[in-house]
C-alpha cells in the first residue's frame, strides 16, 4: 500500500473550513526531536461538521488530536511546521486551557475517568474549565442526564465500578460539561460492543444535528465512524492518504480492502484462511 504520496481521494471536495471550524494545514510534529510522527498534514473540520479520521495503529491519529489540543510537550512532541487554527485563530502555544476556553474539547482515548469519585463528580470536573455559576453547572448537568438517562439513575455511584459503555457516557457527558463547539472524540468505540458503539455514536449524531456541535471522531473503526461523519481522512504513517466525503470513502477500492474488510483480496485471503482453518478443526 502506498504511503508515500496522498492519493487522490474518493472525493476532491475538502470541506472548507473557511475561517469558522478547525483548519490545519501542513503540519509536521516530532517528539524527542528525532521521531517525525506528522508530515504535513492538512484537515479541516467545519463549524458544527462531522469529520472522522482513520487509520491503523501508529498512523499519527492520537498525535494530531495531542497537537489539537495543545499538549504534546507532556509526550516530549513538538509541531515543528505548520498551523492549527480555530475560527481563525491560532492555537498552537495557546495552552491547553486556551483550546478548551476556545470551546474544543476531546474524549481522551481510555476515557481518563476518576475511577474513585462518583459519576457526577467526574461530570463537574467538566465544568471547571469555565467560570460558570452552580444553577449553569447544575442546569448543564441536567442535560447530559437528559442525553445519557443510563447514567443519571447511578450518579451517586463510583465510576471505576460502571461497565466499559457507561464509563465512555461519562467521559462524553464530562466533555459537554464544557459545552464545546467542537468535540474530538480519540476512539470512542475501543473495547465496546458493536451495539454500545451504535448507540455512543447514534448519540453523538444526535448532538451534531440537534445542537450544532462540531464533531471530529478519530477512528480503527472505520465502518462505523463513516456511517456518521459527513467527510472524512484516512492517515498512515503520519500522512494524510486519502479523503473525501464519507459516502464516497464507504464506496472507495481502497478503503474498502484495507479498513472496511471489503471485496478485495485481503478479504479473499481472509476468508480462504477461516475456511481452511474450520475444515483443519471439523467444523
Ligand atoms: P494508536 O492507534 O496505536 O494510538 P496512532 O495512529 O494514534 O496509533 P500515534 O500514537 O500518534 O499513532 O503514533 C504515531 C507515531 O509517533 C508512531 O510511530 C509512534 O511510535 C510515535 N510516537 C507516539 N508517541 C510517541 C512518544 N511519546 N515518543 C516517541 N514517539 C512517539
């Protein structure tokens, strides 16, 4: 598979960012100034959009997302080339407080919970990030109850004792206690079932359309996060090799053999090796 130039993608129709929305444009990022983990890429996320971006493991996914938000030095990263802007302005050397004041906030990958307080401790941590009064906390902890009602009946208990899917409603309800205009979702459905991850993601939507926020979901898994997104990119070894609109990419050769287990030859290969694994075993 080539890596070594971005291929022209499914649809060359890049949603334009404009001066609204997140732009990124040729960014490069190393850490411990030997590693380069992005070269050059560029993305953009509309106002109230829904982008995902993909790829595999070590791609630069979560490298982006760290350069988003403006915390790479915790990993000895630095952005090297390149700009990040939100609604025109930069973000790179802002702090991280300055990303979430900006109104970007993420799910971290591993949801990052405080296993030990209660649910809704862990959502009015959420809120700590604006100068806002009780009645705005308690008003916008009333609203993601009302968006997560499996969570509101167990507010009172730990979150390190709920089940992987309630722990993500929490790391997502804590995120929309900042009320962000963007949320950067880093592997929502990791280690869910397929039905918990519908229903997540099914949420998620639910919010883009019916509130306006912006949505960037960073994916492996491809078929879901393109069911949702309205455009997306696919990363590998820190490039951007294919875009385009979600439909086309669903429809794309290429995306469809390497992320979407589609019709090409590595399902082929795939399903000749199960089958020969079945008969080796008499079922
Ligand atoms: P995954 O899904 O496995 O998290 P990813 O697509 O998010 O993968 P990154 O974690 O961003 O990929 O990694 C991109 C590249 O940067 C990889 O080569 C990785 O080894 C390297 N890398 C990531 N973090 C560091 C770090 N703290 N120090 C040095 N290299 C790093």
């Amino acid at each position: 598979m080539s890596t070594t130039s971005a291929r022209a993608g499914a649809s060359t129709t890049s949603p334009s960012a404009g001066t609204d929305g997140l732009a990124i444009r040729g960014l490069e990022v190393v850490y411990n100034n030997a590693v380069v983990a992005l070269r050059g890429v560029s993305l953009s996320v509309p106002e109230g959009g829904f982008v995902s971006v993909l790829g595999a493991n070590g791609a630069g996914k979560t490298t982006l997302v760290r350069a988003i938000t403006n915390l790479l030095f915790v990993h000895d990263g630095r952005v090297r080339d390149g700009s990040v802007t939100y609604g025109g302005q930069s973000l790179l050397d802002a702090g991280a407080r300055a990303v979430v004041r900006a109104g970007i906030c993420q799910v971290p990958e591993g949801r990052m919970l405080f296993p030990r307080l209660t649910v809704d401790e862990n959502l009015r941590v959420g809120a700590s990030t604006r100068k806002v009064t009780a009645a705005d906390v308690a008003a916008e902890l009333e609203h993601v109850y009302e968006v997560f009602p499996q969570i509101a009946d167990r507010r009172d208990e730990k979150a390190g004792l709920m089940s992987g899917g309630e722990q993500q409603m929490v790391a997502v309800g804590r995120a929309l206690m900042a009320k962000p205009r963007l949320m950067i979702c880093d592997e929502l459905s990791l280690g869910l079932a397929p039905l918990i991850v519908k229903d997540l993601f099914e949420l998620v939507s639910q919010l883009n359309r019916e509130e306006g926020m912006g949505v960037l979901v960073i994916e492996q898994n491809a078929r879901v996060a393109l069911q949702h997104s309205n455009y997306g990119y696919v990363m590998e070894t820190g490039k951007v090799v294919v875009e385009g609109t979600s439909a086309s990419l669903s429809e794309d050769d290429y995306v469809q053999e390497f992320y979407l287990g589609g019709a090409g030859e590595a399902k082929d290969a795939y399903e000749e090796l199960v089958a020969r694994y079945r008969k080796g075993n008499g079922s």
